[in-house]
C-alpha cells in the first residue's frame, strides 16, 4: 500500500472522524490543538475549511448518523459545540448543563413574551456541557442522543433534538482523568430488548457496560493482568500496562443493518473489540446459545462447591496422617 493524500494541517491532531452516512463527500473532521474544527475534504483534496471557535484545543469529534452535514465537537474548555458545515455561520448549537428544557422550552417562552424569536441567540453563548474538558463523544445509532464524556469524570446524554442534559447519572465509578480522547459506544439499535440502549465506557483496567439512560452498571469486563502498574500504584496513570487504549464494537450485520456511529447491524450480535497498552487485541464476544451446547453441563457453582470439598478432604488426610506419625527428638 501506499500513500494516496497526504495534508499538513501545522498542529497535533488529537482525533479525527468521517461521517457515516456521507455521500458525496468524504469529509474528515479533525481535532487538533487549535480551537477552530479543520475539515479535510478527500474528494478534492482540500483543507481550507474550518469551523471556528475559541476556547483551546478541540478533544472529541463525532458526526451525526442521521445528518452527513451535522457534527458535534469537544472542547477543552469545556463546551460541546454542534455545527451544521453547509451554513456561513456553521454553529448551531451549544450543549449546557444546565439546560434540562432544551431549545422547544425556549422557543414556547419567546413566542409567549411576544419576542422575536429569530433575532434571538438560540443558546447560551457561556454554556458548558462539563466542568473541565470534554474528551468523549458519540451519538446513539438512531441519532437521537448524544453522549458526551469530560475531564471532570461525568457522562452526560443530551436529546439530540433539543440540546436538553436528560440528567442519566453514572455515579462516581466513571474513571477518567487523562487528557486524551476516550472511546466509548452506545450498542446498535434493535440489539437489546425493548430497545435498551447500553454504554460501553473503557475504565482503566475494565470495561463498564451501563444502561445510558438510567446510569445503572450492567456488568465489568474484567481485563487480564494487575490493575496499575509498579510505578504508579493507585494512581491510574497512562503506564497501567492493560489500559484500554481504544475500542469499536464490530456487528454481524443483517438485512435490517442501519448506519451508524459503530461498524455493524441495528440487529447485530456482534463483538467488542479493545486494544491496550501491553500490545493485546482482546475480543469480548456474547455467549450465544447453540446446537452446540450441552444441556447436562455442569452447573459452575456445583463444580466450585465440589472442588472447595476436595480441597478440604485433602487438608483433613494430611492433618491426620501428620498427626497420626509417632515423632522422635534425637
């Protein structure tokens, strides 16, 4: 293989995303240490376009499933901002925390005070989604949250339609503390039931897997090996040799498949795939029920039970044969 384009954008970039649903165009938002969104354009080859803010650098980057011209961003300085790149002025949203009406609340009180409402600024130009900056972002499959993840150790999910914070609480198990983008996904449409949307978040040494509305831990995925390393004990720090570094999910497919944040089907088993600092690929895959399956297995917890006995049997002969020996001193 060989490179095909190649495009100088003088800063250090921190992530990048290509919109699932495009096209016509094959735009690559990126995040770099500038303020303004850079948007390198494939098809010709340009990177002249920018989406300008101020605030610091740019963290996280995620494209609209539903939209291919609708993208989101994250900022250092704490604000979620959501473009629309075919408008001259391309900002359309900002995400506030405090805001658990949305823009619809809004609108109703304008028209009801007999304001103008299309002379009116739409958000808060101060608004912030999190306190510290915003690392983590994604959409659901269908487009109709949005997820984001800042320093300040918070997840938040917002209705993509109104900008509203649901207020989802994941509690004080969220680690997350370094100052690098963060891979997290919410599972395809369709793939639970009732339609139960779950979070998967990379925690340091284990992936937590939680329901997105309601913030409640569905289950750990343990990842092998000790959880700091030597050098940093308790700390976390970027040289816990199993860190998770990044993460996909990877579906099956289906004649139902929709498009979306995450390779796959809406109606796809699938598998989740985790890349770590020790240099392991690890693939978590469901256990599915098969013609395979042996319905006189073993139940675990009688196989424990049973070993745990013939653990203790072993001690008991020992202490007993020790015992039962007629010792001499010399």
């Amino acid at each position: 293989m060989t490179v095909a384009a190649s495009f100088d954008l003088n800063a250090n970039i921190y992530t990048h995303a290509v919109s699932p649903i495009a096209d016509r165009r094959l735009l690559v938002a990126c995040a770099t240490q500038h303020s303004s969104v850079r948007l390198v354009d494939l098809k010709s080859g340009s990177s002249a376009h920018t989406l300008p803010a101020h605030g610091g650098a740019v963290l996280s980057v995620a494209w609209s499933p539903r939209s291919e011209h609708v993208v989101a961003t994250g900022h250092v300085d704490g604000k979620v901002r959501v473009w629309d790149i075919r408008r001259s002025s391309s900002l359309i949203g900002q995400l506030d925390q405090e805001d658990s009406l949305g823009v619809l609340h809004r609108f109703n009180h304008a028209i009801a005070s007999g304001m103008d409402w299309d002379s009116m600024p739409h958000f808060r130009g101060a608004a912030r989604a999190h306190n510290e900056g915003v690392n983590g972002l994604t959409w659901t499959d269908e487009g109709q949250y949005i997820v984001s993840a800042g320093l300040d150790r918070r997840i938040r999910v917002w209705d993509a339609a109104t900008g509203a914070n649901t207020l989802a609480s994941f509690g004080a198990m969220i680690q997350n503390q370094q100052p690098k983008t963060v891979n997290m996904f919410v599972t395809p449409a369709r793939l639970t039931p009732n339609g139960r949307d779950l979070l998967f978040w990379p925690n340091e040494h284990e992936i937590l897997v939680m329901d997105l509305h309601e913030g409640t831990l569905i289950s750990r995925l343990r990842v092998p090996g000790p959880s700091v390393s030597a050098g940093n004990r308790g700390t976390g720090g970027l040289n816990v040799k199993n860190r998770t570094m990044s993460m996909v999910w990877r579906g099956h497919g289906g004649h139902r498949c929709q498009k979306g944040p995450v390779m796959g089907g809406g109606n796809a088993s699938g598998a989740v795939y985790t890349a770590h600092l020790d240099g392991q690929i690890r693939a978590w895959m469901p256990r599915l029920p098969g013609p395979d399956d042996d319905d006189d297995a073993p139940d675990p917890l009688d196989q424990d039970e049973e070993d745990q006995s013939r653990k203790r049997k072993a001690l008991d002969d020992a202490f007993r044969s020790l015992m039962g020996k007629k010792i001499t001193f010399n």
